[in-house]
C-alpha cells in the first residue's frame, strides 16, 4: 500500500524535530528548541528529498508553521 502524503509530510516534522505526531499541528517556527535555523534548512531538505521538489528561497522563508507548510507545499501540486 502506498503511503500517503500527509504521512510522509508528518514523518519529515517527526524525525526532524523529534517531536510526537499529535504536537504537529501546533508547530511553529522557534515554538521549540529543534525548530531553529539549523533545524529549519533539515526540515526544508528532508521534504525537497521526501516529494521531489525544489522550494524557492520565499517560500523557505515563509515556512512558518506545520500548517502554513502545506499551504506552501500546494504551490508544488502537493496536496496534504
């Protein structure tokens, strides 16, 4: 069975921020101590591998939030 976007988009905020599924939709930029610029650009690489894409730098960002990202991520026909 093929995973599904919103699984993949989920495992990426886990294992970068080693946080728990259920605080992902609280997430936000600087709201934990993973979640800094270092943390931010192994985010953003781990999903450019995860769905093939290339984010332009605005949208790098932009990337303020678990939920703001896949608003981002429609920009890139990746519907989560």
């Amino acid at each position: 069975m093929k995973e599904k976007t919103s699984d993949k988009y989920d495992k990426v905020f886990v294992k970068s921020f080693k946080v728990k599924k259920d605080k992902l939709k609280k997430l936000k930029y600087n709201s934990i101590p993973q979640w800094d610029s270092v943390g931010h650009m192994s985010m953003i690489g781990s999903l450019e591998e995860t769905f093939n894409i290339t984010l332009e730098m605005d949208d790098i960002i932009d990337f303020s939030s678990y939920e703001f990202g896949k608003k981002i991520l429609k920009k890139y026909k990746i519907k989560i």
